[in-house]
C-alpha cells in the first residue's frame, strides 16, 4: 500500500474496497479490520506487513494514533472515521449515499459505480 495517499486517494480506495466487498467485516456485533479475508473502511490500507492482531478491538481514531506503522494515515483521520462510521453503522444499502455525503463534506470527487 503506498504511504502517501492523498484524501481523494484515500477516499477511492476505501470505497472500491468496501463496493467489491459489499459487506461488513463484523461477527458478533463486532467489527474487525481483518476477519478472514474480509476488512474494514480501515483495514483494507493496512498491509500485511503492518497488520497485527492486537490492533482488534480499538476504535479507528485510537489506531492511527496509537499504532507507530499507521503514522501515514494520521493526516487522514478524520475522513478514516467518517468512512469507518459508514461500515460499521450504516446497511450496506445505504453505503452510497454516506459516501456520497463524505465526498461532499471532503470536497472530493464521488464516482458512481
């Protein structure tokens, strides 16, 4: 994954992620940035390399900031949480009008499929 995604970029990959997924990465009422091969808003831009297991169980925010090999997604926080808030929260049948609002909020481009 390259480390110097823009918003925009950042934006598209998650989106195009969570699109050919089209489900949660959850069990239980829980979300996980990996669970199987499936992963979260987040998840997806964390490489194998940089993955943990203890990174479970904590929320977006608390992540980036805590974890020492996600520093590059820090300038990119709050639109991580924005879009971490569509996956978990949100029906995947409403997916595309949260990413569209996100887009609109951010000032990015947003590309129906």
């Amino acid at each position: 994954m390259k480390k110097d995604m823009s918003k925009q970029e950042i934006f598209d990959t998650v989106v195009t992620h969570l699109r050919k997924q089209n489900t949660q990465s959850g069990k239980g009422g829980n979300c996980f940035y990996r669970l199987g091969e499936l992963k979260c808003a987040v998840g997806c831009l964390i490489s194998d390399e940089d993955y943990s297991p203890d990174m479970e169980m904590n929320a977006a925010n608390d992540l980036i900031l805590s974890f020492a090999k996600l520093k590059h997604l820090r300038p990119h926080i709050d639109i991580l949480d924005d879009l971490q808030k569509i996956h978990d929260n949100a029906a995947v049948s409403h997916w595309e009008s949260q990413f569209r609002l996100t887009a609109k909020v951010f000032g990015l481009e947003y590309v129906r499929p």
